[in-house]
C-alpha cells in the first residue's frame, strides 16, 4: 500500500487514536459498571446493570473494536511503519485482533447474563456474576499494553523487515 | 506515529529484541492458563460458563465494598 498524504494520515491517524482511547475509556465504564452490579444492594440496580451490557456492548465496544482494527491497519499500512516490520506494531495488531475476537465470543456471556437478568424467577445471587469484572479487567490490562506500545514504540524490526532492507540495498 | 522513522535496526540483526521475548514468553504462558482453564472447566467458552458465576462469594465482597 503507497503511503498515505500527510493529510490523510493525520485523518486516519486521529481516527486510529479516537477509537483506540475510545474502546479503553468504554471497557473502563464497563468494570464500573460490573463493580456497581456485583457490590448494589438494590436488586433493581443489578438486574439493570446486566440487562444494559448486552446493547451497550453492541452499540459501543464492538464498533469501537473494530474501529481500532481497520484504522491501525489503514495507518501502519500507510505509512513507512508498516503492518508487520515493527515489532510494537505487530504487537499491537495482535492485541486488538485478539480483544475483538474474545469480546465477540463474550457477546453470548452478555446475552446469557441478561437472559438471567430479565428472569423475575431468578433470586439476585443467581444474577450477580463477576464474570464481567474478570473479562474487562483483563481487557484493561491489554489495551493499556497497547497504549504503552503506543507512546514508547519499542525498537526492534521484523525479520520481514530485514530482509526487504537488504534486498532494497544498491549493489555496490 | 505522526514522523516514523523508516527502520531501526535491532543491531546485530540476531533476532527479536529481549523485550519481544519476554512479552512472547509472557502471551504464551497466560494462553497456555486460559486453554488449561477452560479445559479444567469442561471446554469450551460457552454463555452458560460465566452467568451466575460466583468466584468470591458475595457476603466477602459485601462486607468490604462501598454500598450504591
């Protein structure tokens, strides 16, 4: 992929950043909001707060997930960064790659936990999970890596990277 | 990621650098857990796995986070 114009990388660049820091502060709501649905004494409170993570998660995280996704990949790719010659930019491609796939398989835990939510059946000891509080802890500690790589972008080139700067070398 | 620089060579050219395999090391263990876990638990990811789960009974917890 040709590098992108300066213009347009300061576009997908501020694009990449607004979505990443997004999806963070978004997991951040989420184990406050787990925390408030485990620690209430209010049985309403607890049913709400798992009935909302379902469609929040859908309208929020997932978006913001893949947003992250598609935007890293647009600006490594275009720019001399690249998408696998850095090792921090690998790095972070798996980090979000990895995060969007187990939150996507989580989404049936959000379903499930709602399903119990909604149940006027099931006694509030049933509801509570700390499930949540696992996963978006977690979460944190992965996207908060991937910031760090951000910020400190840590040497280190590919053995892909490697190669193509000795193939690009000129015969002397 | 505004002015990247082109390259910076590892140096020796040998491999990865020591921070990539202690990250590798560290990915690897954490995954070898989870699979581990998941195993012990009966496989699979399943919604029903974690719905109603209960790691720490919630009396603990009661006694010792603040009331909302």
């Amino acid at each position: 992929m040709a590098n992108l114009t300066p213009r347009l990388r300061k576009l997908a660049l501020t694009a990449h950043v607004t979505s990443s820091v997004g999806w963070l502060g978004a997991v951040v709501v989420f184990l406050a909001l787990a925390v408030v649905a485990v620690t209430s004494d209010d049985p309403e409170t607890v049913r709400g707060a798992y009935l909302v993570m379902e469609p929040s998660a859908w309208l929020v995280l997932v978006p913001l997930a893949f947003a992250t996704l598609l935007t890293g990949v647009i600006v490594s790719l275009g720019t001399p960064w690249g998408l696998v010659r850095h090792y921090w930019v690998l790095a972070k491609l798996l980090i979000s790659a990895f995060s969007t796939v187990v939150l996507l398989m989580y989404m049936g835990t959000f379903r499930a936990m709602a399903d119990v939510a909604a149940d006027p059946g099931a006694d509030v000891a049933a509801v509570r999970s700390l499930s949540p509080i696992l996963h978006a802890g977690a979460a944190l500690v992965v996207l908060l890596a991937a910031v760090v790589l951000s910020v400190h972008k840590p040497r280190g080139t590919t053995r892909y990277a490697r190669r193509r700067s000795v193939q690009r070398r000129p015969v002397p | 990621m505004d002015s990247p620089p082109p390259y910076r060579n590892t140096g020796d050219g040998s491999g990865p650098p020591r921070w990539v395999k202690v990250c590798g090391v560290a990915a690897l263990v954490v995954v070898a857990l989870l699979v581990v876990l998941l195993l012990a638990g009966g496989g699979g990811h399943s919604p029903g796995r974690h719905a109603g789960a209960q790691v720490v009974p919630y009396g603990v917890l009661a006694a010792t986070l603040p009331r909302w």
